[in-house]
C-alpha cells in the first residue's frame, strides 16, 4: 500500500536562498541615509541605487517647488518631532535646504500641504532604503 | 497645476520606488506598480467622489 506523500521523512522545504553579504551592513546604512541611493551603490546594486537616487530627488525637488514645510521641532507640537523624524530621513539634502538653502516652505502657498506630503515622503522612503541596504548587505535580501 | 495631476506624480512616483524596492522579476515589478498606481488613483478619486456631496468648512487658520 502506497504511504501517503506527506509522511515521506525525505520530503523536505526548500532552503532559504542565501545571498552573499556585501561589505560592511553599517557603512551601507549610514551612506544610504546620507545620501539616497548611494548604500545601493556602495551594495554593488548600481543601478538600483541611480534609480532611487532619481526617485527620492525627485520627490524633494517637487516638494520644495510646491513650496512644502520641511519639517522641523516645534514647541507645543509634539507631531513636528514625528515629522521631522520623518523628513530628515532625506539626509543631506534635508540639511542643505535647511541650512545652506535657507528653504523653509511657504505656509500660505496653495500647494503647501501637497509640498509638505512630497518631502516627508522622500524622507520616509530614504529610511526604507538604509533598511534595504543593510539587509543587502547582510546577506538577507538580494 | 491641478490636485489630480499632482496626486498622479505623487502615485507615480511611490508605485515606481516600491516596485523597484519590493519587487525583482520584471513582470512581478509590473504587476505591482500597476496594483500600485491603480489603488491609489483610483482610491482617491472614490474618496473624492464620497466626499463630493459634503460642503467645505471655513479656511483653517493661520497659526
């Protein structure tokens, strides 16, 4: 009588794939932060990387000719810090629009809170990248 | 430039990075920018429909 395929001891799952670690997981997340794409690049991930690179500018450069708040604390508003949390993600941009840029947004302008969505969602989006990047280069993602 | 076509850029671009990011077969990464776009779209335009019939409130005021 023919045992069912179930109970077969030999019928294993498929090993997770490896990929192989790629330098260092902390240099890759600290570039990635600093500036979008560029912890791809440094995980041999080229292409990749120019391509959020372009995706994450991208939504900065719309943001601030929306004339969007690049977020910053403010006192009395606990949700700033939540954003700014968020928007700093960017990395350097965030402090070359800040400080060298003197950029603030303009909260009066009709796009403001269409701005404001873009920048913060750059930021947030460069945080996923540092994640990906570490994962990279841990071996954990291809 | 009007609401809709700055939500269009906006899904444009979040579809393309999370297909770039989530996705590595050139069909899975289509099929996913396409679920993508197309839900946030199209969500917003039925909120926006949903919406329609409820009057606007007064101008929030500038701190």
């Amino acid at each position: 009588m023919a045992e069912p395929a179930d109970s077969n001891p030999t019928v294993t799952s498929p090993p997770a794939v490896v990929h192989p670690p790629v330098g260092n997981p902390y240099l890759a997340g600290v570039l990635a932060w600093l500036i979008p794409g560029l912890g791809h690049v440094y995980v041999r991930r080229r292409r990749r990387g120019l391509a959020f690179f372009v995706l994450v500018v991208a939504a900065i450069w719309i943001g601030c000719a929306l004339q969007g708040n690049l977020a910053h604390p403010m006192a009395n508003q606990p949700i700033s810090a939540l954003a700014t949390l968020g928007t700093i993600g960017m990395g350097i941009p965030y402090f070359l629009l800040r400080s060298v840029f003197g950029y603030a947004g303009d909260l009066v302008a009709p796009s403001y809170e269409y701005g404001s969505a873009f920048l913060v969602t750059a930021g947030l989006m460069n945080w996923l990248l540092v994640l990906d990047a570490w994962d990279i280069s841990r071996g954990k993602k291809e | 430039m009007s609401h809709f076509f700055l939500m269009v850029v906006y899904a444009l671009i979040v579809s393309l990075f999370f297909m770039l990011l989530w996705r590595r077969e050139r069909k899975e990464r289509i099929k996913l920018f396409l679920q993508l776009f197309l839900g946030m779209v199209g969500g917003g335009l039925l909120v926006a429909y949903l919406m329609y019939p409820f009057p606007p409130g007064p101008p929030a005021p500038i701190p």
